[in-house]
C-alpha cells in the first residue's frame, strides 16, 4: 500500500507527501527527522489517501502541489483547516 498525505504545520501550510509506511514518516516529521517540516512543529495529519500502485500515489502527490492541486485540496479540506 502506498499513502498521499496531508500535514497541516505550525503556521497554517500544508505538508503534501508520499509515502509506503505512514506510521513511520509521520513519527519521522513528528520527531524532527524530515528537514523540510522539523521547524513547523507540532503538526497535526489531517488527510491521508490509500493507492495500491506507487506509480497512482506519487501522481496524485504531484497534483497535489500543483496550484490547481492546492485550490481542490484547500476547497475539500476547508472544515479542517479553519479548526486546527
């Protein structure tokens, strides 16, 4: 199984990744490992999608960061976003 996820950091980003073992990476951002989310602590996982294919999972991560991506994203997750 390979997972999209969703992050929502610190100051309001969103974190978009990928990933075939979402307990771990979310422990290695939780924990300070991931550079790019270690200084946007704490983080709170407020979405994740499962894919059988890597090749699906890591299309839809991609489209995810799109600016398209980001607007559909946002738009979906507006009720979780504006509670954290």
């Amino acid at each position: 199984m390979y997972f999209v996820y969703i992050l929502q950091l610190n100051n309001n980003n969103l974190y978009k990744g990928y990933t075939n073992d979402l307990n771990r990476r979310i422990n290695e951002h939780k924990t300070g490992k991931v550079k790019s989310t270690s200084n946007h602590r704490p983080l709170k996982l407020i979405h994740y999608e499962v894919y059988s294919l890597a090749s699906d999972a890591l299309r839809r991560e991609k489209f995810l960061k799109t600016t398209e991506g980001i607007r559909l994203l946002k738009q979906q997750l507006r009720d979780v976003i504006k509670y954290r």
